[in-house]
C-alpha cells in the first residue's frame, strides 16, 4: 500500500482539525490535524470567517475528500494540542 492510499485509509471516517487564522502574510485559514499529516490553506471565505466570529482559532470536524482536500463540518470540542 502506498502512503496516500495509507493516509485515505487512516482518515476515512471524520476527524478533529484545529482551524486558525494566519497570523502574518496573506489573510489565509490554516487547518491541520494534531499530529499534522493533513495540513492545508484555504482563503478566508465568509462561511469560514462566520464560523471564527472574533475567535482566533477554534477545532472542527473534517473529513478527507476523494480528491485530497479536507471538508471542514462543525465545529468539535476544545482541544489541548
């Protein structure tokens, strides 16, 4: 098995990102998983900007599309990483 189809197999069913805004360079939406093998960048679209209201980060549920990317879903518990 290769390491993407190893990480689609790992990530298959949801999972807690932490979701924080970009704190120098362009506005951007950082988003990662606590051991940080999903990372992306997404720009701060008003769904995304309506979901931090004044918060500067906050952790949601995601899950991996088939094409790579993450779908970000509600927002999950606070965590401690």
């Amino acid at each position: 098995m290769n390491k993407v189809q190893e990480i689609r197999n790992r990530y298959a069913l949801p999972f807690i990102v932490k979701v924080q805004r970009a704190v120098a360079g362009e506005p951007a939406i950082l988003v990662y998983n606590e051991d940080r093998v999903i990372q992306q960048q997404f720009p701060p679209t008003p769904e995304l900007m309506r979901m931090f209201g004044d918060k500067f980060k906050m952790f949601c549920w995601a899950q991996l599309a088939p094409d790579g990317t993450l779908d970000i879903g509600q927002e999950a518990p606070w965590q401690n990483w």
